[in-house]
C-alpha cells in the first residue's frame, strides 16, 4: 500500500491535534482553567480544533456539490461548519451545553481559517 505524503501529512497532524486535546483536557484546563486567558484559551481550544478538523468532512459529496472550482468548494465547506458551529453554541442541539461563549464562536472561526489556510497550503 501506497500512502502519499500529503495523507501521512494529514494523518501526523491529526495525531498532534488529538495529543493537544487531551493535553489540554487533562492538564491545562483543570489546572489553569481559573485563570483568565489560559482558561478563555483551555475553553475556547476544543473548538478550534474540532472547527479545524469539521473542515475536512467532504461536504460536496454528502450534498452531491459540483466540484469544478474546488476552492469555491473549499470557501463553501468552511461557511457551512462555520454555521452549524455558530448555530450550535447559541442553540445547542447536539450538545447539552447551556454555557454561551462568544470565545467558542471565535475559536471555530481560528480553528476554521488554520484549516482553509492548511489545505491551501498543502495542495488542494
């Protein structure tokens, strides 16, 4: 089997951001969380990295989009999660949170903008 270097790329990356989750999960946020910016940021990362991984999920073959200009396919993936992320911190329909945070909503737009900038970078 044959992997190319762009997916051991992607896949060393996804072990970084998993490595970074639980780090922050089981170190950082309830050790620092009390404070203020370690804890907007411990708060704020989950969503980041979830927003930057969300962007990965070929959303044009699920609603079977036209693929001629990928960027275009890029741009319209990211302000979709974009949405449902937004639309899941002020209703929560997956999750059970009642807390609101405008921080969560700027980390998935951080965590969303990394992602486009990444698959930019790496070669659409």
């Amino acid at each position: 089997m044959n992997i190319s270097r762009k997916t051991k790329n992607d896949m060393f990356l996804f072990i970084v951001l998993f490595f970074i989750y639980a780090l922050n999960k089981y170190y950082i946020r309830p050790n620092y969380g009390n404070t203020f910016i370690l804890g907007e940021i411990s708060g704020s990362l989950p969503n980041l990295i979830g927003a930057f991984i969300f962007s990965f999920i070929p959303l044009e073959k699920i609603f079977r989009i036209n693929t001629l200009n990928e960027k275009k396919v890029i741009y319209l993936r990211a302000l979709i999660i974009f949405i449902l992320l937004t639309s899941e911190e002020f209703f929560p329909f997956f999750t059970s949170s009642k807390t609101f945070d405008y921080f969560d909503i700027f980390g998935s737009g951080i965590g969303i903008l990394l992602a486009i900038k990444y698959i930019e970078n790496r070669g659409i």
